[in-house]
C-alpha cells in the first residue's frame, strides 16, 4: 500500500481537527505577536539598543511579516479558517508593516517637511 493510499485511508476522522489546529496556531502566532509588538516598543523604539538587538529585531521582524502573511493566505480559504482569525492576521499584519515602515523605511525629511508646510503653513520650522 503507498503511503499517500495510507494516509487518505485514515484522513477520515483524524483531519476534522486540523482546521481547529490552524486557527490555535494563528491565535498562537498572534499571541507572540503581541509579545514581540511590546518588547519592540519597550527596547528598540524606547530603548537604546544595541547594533546586534537592531539586526535581530530587523530579522525577527522580516520573519513575522512574512509568516503573518502567509498565515492570511491559508486563513483567507473560504473552507479552512473562521473569519476572526482571518482579522486579527490582518491587524497583526497592519502593526508589523507600520513597524517596518517606522523603523526601517521612514519619511525622508524633505518629504515631511513638505507635509508639515502644507498641513500647518503659518507654523515656524525648527
């Protein structure tokens, strides 16, 4: 018997579960999400870190961005998640990226500058 045969064999009863197993894991992940999103707060945008807590913070957070989304693919499936879990990936996905952005993709000065002069032309610069 091949093993492909084996496994639909026993697929029956045993994957009902795997649906409620991906949305523990998306809470799961959500859950260190949030963790991450307080330690970032607390030590990299509060603190003052260190080159190598910058570099792991950079990589910690390409990591959760891109399993985020890929998470919100599968939980996007019609068939295979709920559509909480689907919103709060996207909300933890929307906190990542201003993060990203924030911190490794920010306004140029001019640009804000630019801004600042049409939001509030009366106001003296610094």
């Amino acid at each position: 018997m091949a093993a492909s045969e084996a496994i639909s064999e026993k697929a029956g009863h045993e994957t009902v579960g795997l649906r409620q197993v991906m949305i523990n894991n998306i809470q799961q992940f959500c859950d260190e999400c949030d963790r991450f999103i307080q330690w970032q707060y607390r030590e990299i945008i509060r603190g003052d870190p260190s080159l190598e807590q910058q570099d792991s913070h950079r990589r910690e957070l390409k990591w959760a961005l891109r399993t985020a989304k890929l998470l919100e693919c599968v939980a996007a499936d019609p068939d295979s998640s709920s559509s909480s879990a689907v919103s709060l990936l996207r909300a933890k996905i929307w906190q990542l990226e201003r993060s990203w952005k924030m911190l490794y993709d920010p306004m140029p000065e001019e640009e804000a500058g630019l801004i600042l002069n049409e939001v509030f032309p009366d106001e003296p610069r610094a």
